[in-house]
C-alpha cells in the first residue's frame, strides 16, 4: 500500500544555479541542459545543489589528471584525460536519477512530460483538422 502523499507549500519560483565557466564541457552542457528541462520546475534550491555537486564532481573527474611517469630521478608528472571511474559514473548515475534527468527516471514515477502542439506557419492555429481530413481523404474514420 502507497503511503498518502503529504503536501507542503513550496517557494513560489525557485532561481536555477549558473554552471561554473571553469567546469569541462561535458558537466557545463550537462548542467545546463537541465535549465530547459521539463522536470526543472519541479526542483527546489537543494534539487540544484544536488546538479551543481555533481556537475562539480563530473568536472574534475573528466579534466586532465596528474599521472607520474618514470621511476627515480627521471619520474616526471604529466596530465593525462583519463576515463571516468565506475564508481564515480555510477554515483553520477544515481544522482541523476533522484533528479528524473533521464525519461526512463521519470516514467518510474509517473511523470510524463508534453511536448507542446506544433503551431501552424502564421504561428499559432489548430491545424489538427489536417489530420482529419487526411483519415477521410484515406478512407480511414477521422
């Protein structure tokens, strides 16, 4: 049995965080996508905390890391782009998931989101009568 839902209010809009311009392009796009995302008007100020950290984390892990080469004296540190660990991208995952990135994350929890109706080209009109009269024109029932 599903626990009844309890309902607070909510602030009345929330601000979305900004990424870092010093993020890799890959968390910078990341986070930045979710701005435009349908889920967002659901997110609270900590829904973006939550993005930002792991924006922060993807960041780090997907620049350049130190790696020291050479034993002894003739050792020198180089910065190598190395691949994210599993652990990391795992924990990325998750995150992800708490904040319904992905519409597989949202469908688990019934949330659908609508594409808007394409408008006609003098921007705006029903047009939906062309598919009626394309049924009727097939011999289909409209």
């Amino acid at each position: 049995p599903a626990l009844p839902v309890t309902k607070v209010p909510s602030v009345a809009k929330v601000a979305p965080m900004r990424s870092n311009p010093k993020w890799h392009a890959v968390a910078k796009r990341w986070f930045d996508s979710l701005r435009t995302s349908g889920q967002a008007q659901f997110y609270a100020d900590s829904d973006w905390a939550t993005a930002y950290v792991i924006a922060e984390s993807m960041s780090r892990e997907l620049k350049p890391q130190p790696v020291t080469v050479g034993e002894g004296d003739a050792a020198k540190t180089i910065m190598v782009e190395l691949p994210p660990k599993g652990a990391s991208l795992a924990a990325w995952l998750k995150g992800m998931t708490s904040l319904l990135v992905t519409e597989g994350d949202r469908r688990r929890v019934s949330l659908e989101l609508q594409q808007p109706k394409p408008a006609d080209a003098e921007g705006g009109g029903d047009v939906s009568w062309i598919d009626d009269a394309r049924q009727r024109l097939r011999g289909g029932a409209g």
